[in-house]
C-alpha cells in the first residue's frame, strides 16, 4: 500500500507529468483516487484512469470534480459477449463515455480482440461505428493483440484480425486507430486524417518522432487534437 500523499510526492520527485490509476479497476479504490486526484491537482499534475468503464454516474461525477483528466475505457464486444464473458450490461460503458467526454475528459477506447469472443467482423464494425457516433470521429480507438493466459486458451489474435480491425475503423470513419501489443507495427504511429503524413512514430511505450507543430499537421495543415505531454 502506498498512500495517496507518498505516490503523489514519488510523482513529483520522478518528475512525471501525470498519474494513470489501473490494474486492478480503479474504481476498486475510488477513494483513494479521489485523495490523488486532489492532491495532485494543486502540484499542477494530470491524472488518468485505464478502466472497464462499469461505474455509476454518481462515481464518475466525483472523479471528474476530483481532477480527472482523461480515461481509457476498455469496450470489450458487443451487447452479446458483454454480457456473456462479464455477466453485465455494455450500454453502462457507453453511457459512461458519454458522459466523461461531455464533461471534458478525454476519452480513448480499447478493445483486446480475442479470437472467437469479439473478433467477428460484425461486432469490430457495431464498435467502431458506435465510437464514431457517440463519442467523435477523432476518439483514438486502440485494438490490442490477445494472447492465451490463466484459463483462457483461445489461441492469440492473428495480426490480419487486427490489421482488419484497424481498417474496418477507418471505414466507419474514425481518424486515429492503433493496433496494441505489435511492437514496431507501422499501426503504433499516429499519422494526418487528411494527407497521410507520419506525425508520431512510436515504439511500444515510447515516441521516437513527434512531429506535430502548434496542433497542425505540419504538411497540410489540419488540425491534430494531441493532448499535451502524451
């Protein structure tokens, strides 16, 4: 256990620029995010949450008064293996992601494509549809690799499935959208809506080219909605 006083003080003494709450739910410990988020505000710092989204809105009011700046919220499949595989109700994410982006936080979306669970193209297509439709067509939407671990034995995810879920992403018109756990994969990198040029190339964790200037794409022109220190 670390209190909240002693990771924001290990926070500023690293010299980070944010907090990210996660693994396991950061809602398990709403309280204490709540601490950080106050204290951690008055030393100037951002603070995320990497999450399942299944929150109630009276939660996630209190995060947002608290200092919550952005979430990535995971949309695990469609209404049908949500409720199969989590026993709950997906409508309660979307609402949520609603809800956070209209009150200004930042919102990304993730979902682990696990073969024979959420790889159907019908559902990579409802999700990425859905993420357009709700949230905006700039929302970075993240497809990550699987792989077989605990009592899961569903062989990894092929890369052409994520490769397909990347482009079914575009085709249901979202700008920005990246393939997870393919390190080097030219799908990491963040490149203009409009003319195609590599603004951000990234490896795994780390951005080795970044190469937007004032918010523009410095080729064209158009507007790139970046988050400052990410």
């Amino acid at each position: 256990y670390m209190s909240p006083e002693d990771l924001v003080a290990e926070a500023v003494r690293r010299g980070c620029h944010g907090t990210s709450i996660s693994f396991n739910e950061p809602t398990l410990s709403l309280e204490w995010s709540l601490d950080v988020f106050k204290l951690t505000r008055q030393r100037g710092i951002y603070n995320t949450y990497v999450t399942n989204g299944y929150m109630t809105s009276e939660a996630l009011e209190l995060l947002v008064e608290a200092g919550l700046d952005a979430m990535n919220v995971d949309i695990k499949g469609d209404a049908a293996a949500v409720k199969k595989y989590c026993g709950t109700d997906v409508e309660k994410v979307w609402r949520n992601c609603r809800e956070a982006k209209q009150a200004g936080v930042h919102i990304e979306i993730t979902t682990l494509v696990i073969p024979t669970v959420n790889d159907d193209e019908e559902v990579l297509r409802g999700i990425a549809r859905r993420i357009c439709q709700d949230l905006g067509a700039d929302t970075p939407w993240h497809c990550s690799g699987y792989y077989p671990a605990y009592k899961f034995t569903a062989p990894p995810t092929p890369l052409k499935t994520l490769e397909r879920a990347h482009d079914i992403g575009k085709e249901e018109g979202l700008d920005f959208v990246y393939l997870g756990n393919v390190l080097g994969h030219p799908y990491e990198n963040t490149y203009c809506p409009a003319c195609g040029e590599l603004l951000i190339r990234r490896w795994g964790l780390n951005v080795t080219e970044y190469r937007v200037e004032d918010d523009k794409c410095p080729r064209c022109g158009r507007a790139i909605p970046v988050v400052a220190g990410t």
